[in-house]
C-alpha cells in the first residue's frame, strides 16, 4: 500500500474511535445523533474518493455524491 492509502486507512480508524467515543460519552441528546451523522459522512466521502476512486470521475458525480451526503448530514439536524 502506499501511503496515501495508509493515511486514509489511519484517519478512518481515528474517525471510528471518535465515534465509538461520541457514542459512549454522550448516550443522549441532540448533538450526538449530528455529531456521528457527520463523521459517517466524512468516512463515506473518504471511502468514495480513494478506494473506489470517484477522484478520477466526471465532476457530475463528484458533485452530486458530496450533495448526496451534505443532505443526509443535514436532514439528520432534524431527526436529533
């Protein structure tokens, strides 16, 4: 693996343990359901852009997976 790949790997296992922790710390309220919902997003977008390589894609579907996951982030304001 070259490092790019390795960073990635590395800052996805960081996001994970932040939200194990956000989870385990702050069992209710609103800010929590946010908080995990944005880093699912940051850890989709990072899985999307460097191993299944929508890097390399038309801008079309660059834009319209970080619109897809800007809206989810945001819809999930209303559900917390």
């Amino acid at each position: 693996m070259n490092f790019t790949l390795e960073r990635t790997w590395g800052v996805l296992v960081l996001l994970t343990i932040g939200t194990a922790l956000i989870a385990h710390f702050f069992p209710e309220g609103t800010g929590v359901v946010v908080g995990i919902m944005t880093l699912a997003g940051i850890k989709f977008l990072l899985v999307a852009f460097q191993f299944i390589e929508i890097k390399k894609a038309h801008g079309f579907w660059k834009a319209s997976l970080i619109f897809y996951v800007v809206l989810m982030v945001l819809l999930s304001f209303t559900a917390g």
